[in-house]
C-alpha cells in the first residue's frame, strides 16, 4: 500500500438525508432461517436489491413509495406495507410454496455442476462473449463520465460529539444514507471528470482525453486525485478475473466460475423488450477471492444486461470490508450490447466489525455516445509526454449541466459548499496537515519542507547513533526547480554528513532536466548491483540496528554528480551524466586496498574516479501525476521497468585512477497469475571491461539484516562474492492465502503464503585478482549458480511479513551462513 492510502485513514478517519423511502432489514424462512439472495424491490418498480448471504437488505429511493415487495423462488411472493418512509428494522418471513417446488431446480449449499439449469446458460455467455462490447468493432469511441467519491461512513452521535470536530459541527448538516449497505455517512469529496475515449482494437491501443475536470476541496491536490483514480482498475467482467487492490477475483461469468461458485436460476422476465435469466452465485469456499450476488442475461445473444458484485466479509483482502460492483448493459442494432453505467465502490476499515467506522470510496462511471469502425492514424494514439491540459480544470458550471450524464444528488451538490467552508476552520487544517505530513514524510512551511522526518534516527557500527535533518524547497506539486539536502552527525565517530541536490525542468514538453549534486557520507556498497550515482538515497543496511555477524564493511564516500535528462516518448528517458567520487574505508577493520605498481609493493587505500554515463530506462505503462521537475508515480509497482547502463571510467581527469567500460541490464516485471496470486520477476546482468579495485567491482549484494532489502540476497555476508561479470534472478510469488484458505482454524487469519527463489552467476578475471589488496578472499559464483530459496508467511497481523531462507550451494564458504530470517513491515491489502 502506497503512503497516499494512509493519507485515506488519517485524514478521513481524523475527521440530513434527502431520499424519501428508505428500507432495510432481514427476510427469513419459516424456520427462523435466513433467505439468501431474495428479491426485494419497491412494488410495482425495478427499483430493488437482494438480500445478502444472511439474509440481509437495504433499499432506497429519492421517490416515495408505500410498499415493498419480496420474492424467491419456491416461496410466496409477499408485499408489505411501509408505515413511514424510514423502516430500518423490518424482518419478514417467507413462507415456502410447495406446489412450485416440484416444477423448478432448487439449489441449497454447493450446487452440482451437472444438470444445473444456470451453469447451461453460462456456457453459452462463454460462447458468445467475444460477440459484445466494443470488442466486436475494429475501432470504437465513447464519451465517459466518472465521479469519485469519498465519505466518512458510519456517522453516529458519538461521533458528532466527539472534540475531534470542535468548530465543525456543521459538517454534519450533510450527513446521507448509502444506498448499499444502509449506513450514515458524511460526504466529504468529489471529483467530475468527462472524457472522450478512442481505441483501435485491430493495434490493441486506447487513447483517453480529458476535456473537463472539477473537484470539492482539493484543486490543489492532483497526487491525491491520481491517486484515487489509481485505486480503480479497468476491468472486464468476461475476463476470468477481475483486478483490483493488487488482487485478481475470479469473474462470476469466467470458464472457470464453476469451480469457486455455485450458480441458481431464480428468475425469468422482460428487461427492455428483451426476455431475460436471472442467475444467483455465491461461493463455494470461504476465505477466498470470489464474489455473491446476481446477473440478468439476455435469452438470444447471451449478454450480460445487468450485474451486480459482492465481495464476502471473509474474502482475503486487508483493510476492506466490502465491495460492491453493479454494470448496466444496453442493447445496440438489435445485437450488441455495450455499458452504460459502472459502479465501483469499497467500503475501507481498521476494523472488520460490521458496525465499525471506516470509509467509502465510490467511483461511478456512464457511458454514452457510442461509434464505431472510424479508422484513426497510428500517430494519433502517441501519448505526449507533456499535456497538463489545464483548460480540462477550469470549466464554468455550464460545461457540467451539459456534460454531467447523470445529475448531482442534493448532498453531492452541497459538497462543494461545505468543504469551501470547512478549509477556513483550524480545526479541519490542523487534521489535513497532520495527514499529509504522515503520507509524504513531509512538514510543510511557507515554501519549503522539512524532512523526511522517517530518516531522522539511524545507527551502525561506524557511526553509533546518527541524527539526520533534511528538508526541500516546495512551492506546489508543479515546481520547474527544486532543491533538497539533508544533514547527519554520528556521535561515535563526531563527524558531519551532508548531500544537497538541485534540479531543474528546462523544458517541460520534453522533460528535459538538468541535475546536479553532492554527497559526503557513510555508506554500506555492495547492497545493488545495479549502480547508483542517488545523490540523498541511503541504503537500510547502513544504518541496520540489528546485524547478523561482523558489520564493519562500511565506506566512506563523496560523491559529485551532474546529469541531463530528457523523455522524447512517454515513460521513456535518456540520461547522460557525469560523477566523481571519493571512496575509502570508514572502518580501520575494513580495507579497500589496492596496488598501484606492476610489482605490487605499494598500495592505495582510497579510490578517486571519474565517470561517465549513459542510462536508458522505459517503464511502459506506469502512471505519474503532476508536471513539474519531480512527478510522483501513481501505480507504483504495476508496470515493468527496463533499465540499460553504459559506463565509461576515465583516467587521470580530476586524478581519476583508472580507465575500464561497464554495460548493466536491469529487468523488473510484476505478474499477476490469476487466481494463483501474484509474481515479480527481475533479471540483472553486467560486465566490466579493464581492471578495477574492490571499491569499483561488482559485489553480489547480502543482506546481514533481519530486514528485507530489495533484490539481495538475505543468507550472504556482505562482500562475499565479488564479481566484475555477473547474472541474477530473482522470483517471488504470494499465493495471497489460496492455500491457508483450505485448512480449517488457519482460514480465519488470513495469512499470505510466500515463495521465492533467487540466483546469480558471477566471474572475476585474475587480472582484477592480482589488483586487489585488501586482504579479503575475491571469490565468484563461477563454479556454478549460486542459488537461495524462501517460504515465508505474509499478513501477519495484517502489517507483517516474515520469511525464512535457506542457502542452496556454496557451504564451504568460510563463515557461510546455511539459514536467515527477515522482516518486513507495511501496509498492503
């Protein structure tokens, strides 16, 4: 989970109804049993629900209406009358009516896979999905309006009371009941966008363009908006999963439904002059990524007209309660039927409990305005790098009454009021400023930053305890300069540590960025393979507290970097810089020494270098907000990422002491297995032309923490292969609790099932051998790969992640280490 989450909980959790009818309750069997997946609509309308796996239910209407009701299969169908318009507590028994329970397929717990009426049509949904939607056209456009939105639920007179909202009581002027779940919750932002979207099936490429955007409250904030766009997903419910918060559901109508639900025909009718099934589905295990509700589909193409989602209280998923999807299909040219409305929304919590506070997160999205088969030029799907678009966000209340597919409620109207008012109160700023320093790190001033305040406390070896201080300038997400530092004092060795680092956007259509900085620090190398000329990064293991063994392989370093950059395409950047760096020991355990003459007699301890580089990376499909010389990436983690690096040592500029050439390859993909979880694979690869010392050499990165670090490798000691040509790969996978979720007393926990297996193969020529004077043994993986292997359990307490390695060859390696453990805190769903 990404710290804008946590933005979510601190903010929202830190801080009168306008429908007419509203209904809830429980409908129940004559035995006093609930009645799954009932239908309870407003008579004599389609304006309706099903009751839940327990029987539960919630309804309502901005119309009135004076009685309800309520029907399933093989019972009686019964209406009751509504005395008021609020009926929130209504249990209703069913009685069963024998004379149809002998003419239609009842189906009560796992329903069987053979003659079953429901699973006959869903194979002909299988059959003929390809025949609907957009898909069945060469090209197609759209116009989309979406609305998110984001609401305090559970809104109680504790707290109304509480001192939290002191001098903002009136924001509760505004409270609403969902329509869902039946809750009282206080609507506190909105975002409008409209767009227009072109796609080309036949090239498999899509284009969106924003012609107009508006929100309550947060104009400001386009990190925050991104982010909430980022926490839906396009999804396509003829797939065989549906994705969302880094989880794949398994679809209702997928060829592979039947093995996670059990389907029941209840209903049979007309939906715009078009006869239509009605299919129940639930799951047939607990704990496992499905969803409950129902769908209506048509008798002669096989469409889906409507379907609604539910995710069950015990599905695996952290931090969400509930979610609920509902889709609306209509019919084109007699044949074809594409959406019309989607909705989305996710009821988040700290606590599972049905009655706890939490947030709603809601997305709605109407579709209109369909064509198809009008061919557009290659040229007109290139994304631009640059298109703030900012006429998109500044358009007058006439462009939304035209726009606007589906009219603002009363409250989604009064948003807007109440949060212009609710910025000028102190206590509202107090809390959103508190939320913002917890999700950038940051303590904002007048221009300028001071943090990150999670980097203040360190401690190693060299340094005992280090207090470090830093601080950017900040004007605004869209700043074309900026400069960041940092200052650190370690109090055993009483020095002092610094790096500053300026940047600035020269051109912002093609993102070109002129960069430069320096650094003087101590540092522990050998933890990436991949080189790093970060100017303010630190790796972890510099300032572990807990080590494993002998922790004295620390350097210092002073490094001065300068670099330009540019991204001709998107997600595509070029990068030439040049750095000069000054590494020598930090510890008098821990040498750098080389030889300096043929004859090996004399030695150096320090390393000067001057470098120069070239550096491409493309990282299709990540997503960044913001326009300015830094942009924060919204999906952080869902797209690949190639990396290529061309390096050239030169001697004797600035008393640089050595000539070589070093090309690295750099690979990360994320894969999503489907219902089998969730993979990341990462592939590196180097060589290095000419000789070099230890200081410059490629050290397969250990780990002698108890914390886990980014492709290393956990059961190495640091420097224990050194190489000059190497390849690694690294794999993990989380079966995200498809295993634990069979066996019975482990389900309820929730844990994740962790594997991973990673490996390298290195060389190091004699020549770079008979260099090194440091006194440590040089040795490679030649011989064979060096390999690791993981199992580890996830979601410990819905923050902790452990993992127990186990080393695969090289035992005889002095001071090897056969087994290790790490950790890792964070917060994921």
């Amino acid at each position: 989970m990404n710290k804008s989450f946590l933005f979510i909980f601190l903010f929202f959790f830190g801080i009168s109804s306008f429908a007419q009818t509203k209904v809830g309750g429980v409908v129940i069997d004559d035995s006093e049993k609930p009645v799954a997946f009932a239908n309870v609509v407003f008579k004599g309308t389609r304006t309706g629900t099903n009751t839940n796996e327990n029987g539960k239910f919630y309804l309502q209407s901005e119309k009135d209406y004076d009685t309800l009701e309520i029907s399933f299969i093989g019972y009686k169908t019964k209406d009751i009358f509504l005395k008021s318009s609020t009926s929130l507590d209504l249990r209703i028994s069913l009685e069963e009516e024998a004379s149809q329970l002998d003419e239609v397929f009842i189906f009560k717990g796992k329903t069987s896979k053979k003659n079953n009426p429901a699973i006959d049509i869903l194979k002909k949904i299988w059959a003929h999905r390809r025949e609907n939607g957009i898909k069945s056209f060469d090209q197609y456009s759209y116009k989309e309006y979406e609305k998110l939105e984001m609401d305090l639920n559970t809104v109680d007179s504790a707290v109304m009371n509480s001192r939290l909202f002191k001098g903002m009581e009136f924001i509760f002027n505004y409270t609403d009941t969902n329509s869902v779940t039946g809750k009282t919750y206080l609507p506190l932002f909105i975002n409008e966008a409209v767009s227009n979207i072109y796609g080309d099936n036949k090239i498999g490429t899509r284009k969106e363009v924003l012609i107009g955007n508006r929100n309550s409250g947060f104009s400001q904030n386009q990190n925050l908006i991104s982010m909430f766009k980022n926490m839906y997903e396009d999804y396509d419910i003829y797939r065989n999963y549906i994705k969302f918060y880094d989880k794949a559901f398994v679809s209702p109508v997928s060829t592979t439904g039947i093995d996670s639900y059990n389907y029941v025909l209840t209903d049979s009718t007309y939906i715009d002059n078009k006869w239509c099934y009605n299919i129940v589905y639930y799951p047939r295990r607990q704990n496992e990524l499905t969803f409950k509700g129902d769908f209506w589909v048509n008798d002669t193409t096989w469409a889906i007209k409507k379907i609604d989602m539910e995710t069950s209280l015990d599905a695996n998923i952290n931090w969400v309660k509930q979610v609920n999807i509902q889709q609306e299909y209509k019919v084109l040219n007699d044949s074809v039927f594409v959406i019309t409305k989607d909705f989305f929304m996710a009821d988040f919590g700290l606590s599972e409990k049905e009655g706890s506070r939490g947030v709603y997160i809601k997305r709605t999205q109407l579709f209109e305005d369909y064509q198809f088969d009008k061919e557009r030029p290659v040229s007109f799907y290139q994304a631009q790098v640059y298109n703030p678009n900012l006429a998109a966000y500044q358009r007058e209340d006439d462009f939304w009454v035209k726009n606007r597919m589906e009219q603002l409620s009363r409250n989604e109207q009064d948003i807007y009021v109440m949060l212009d008012s609710l910025k000028e109160t102190k206590a509202f700023n107090r809390i959103y400023n508190l939320a913002s320093i917890a999700q950038s790190g940051f303590v904002e001033f007048n221009g300028w930053d001071y943090g990150p305040i999670y980097s203040t406390f360190g401690y190693n070896d060299v340094e005992g305890m280090r207090l470090r201080f830093g601080g950017r300038t900040y004007f605004g997400q869209n700043d074309p300069w900026r400069i960041e530092g940092y200052g650190a004092y370690g109090f055993k060795d009483n020095k002092f540590k610094y790096g500053i680092l300026g940047k600035v956007l020269v051109d912002p259509k093609s993102r070109l960025i002129l960069s430069a900085g320096n650094r003087r620090d101590v540092e522990q190398l050998g933890t990436s393979l991949t080189n790093s000329t970060d100017v303010l990064g630190r790796s972890l293991a510099s300032s572990s507290v807990i080590n494993v063994g002998d922790n004295d392989k620390l350097s210092s370093i002073n490094l001065s970097t300068v670099s330009l950059e540019i991204e001709p395409l998107k997600n595509f950047t070029l990068r030439v810089g040049a750095n000069y760096r000054n590494i020598k020991p930090a510890s008098p355990t821990f040498s750098l020494d080389y030889f300096v003459d043929k004859d090996r007699t004399m030695v150096n301890s320090e390393i000067n270098q001057t470098e120069v580089s070239t550096i491409l990376s493309f990282s299709p499909g990540r997503e960044v907000s913001g326009y300015g010389v830094e942009r924060n990436v919204v999906n952080g983690g869902d797209f690949p990422t190639i990396f290529l690096n061309y390096s050239l040592g030169i001697k004797d500029i600035l008393g640089s002491d050595f000539n070589y050439k070093k090309v690295q390859l750099f690979y990360d993909q994320p894969i999503l297995i489907g219902g089998l979880g969730r993979s990341n694979f990462s592939l590196e690869a180097g060589k290095t032309y000419g000789e070099i010392p230890l200081g410059l050499l490629s050290v397969v990165p250990g780990n002698q923490t108890y914390f886990a670090l980014y492709n290393t490798f956990p059961v190495l000691n640091f420097y224990e292969f050194v190489t000059d040509t190497y390849v690694s790969a690294h794999f993990n996978h989380s079966f995200n609790g498809r295993l634990f979720a069979r066996i019975p007393g482990v389900r309820d926990l929730n844990l994740r099932e962790l594997v991973g297996i990673r490996a390298v193969y290195g060389e190091i020529s004699e020549e770079n051998r008979l260099l090194d004077a440091s006194g440590l043994v040089l040795r490679a993986p030649d011989d064979a790969p060096y390999y690791e292997y993981s199992l580890g359990v996830g979601n410990i307490f819905k923050i902790l992640r452990i993992d127990a390695h186990f080393r695969g060859n090289y035992f005889n390696v002095p001071d090897a280490r056969s087994f290790a453990i790490t950790a890792e805190f964070g917060f994921d769903f």
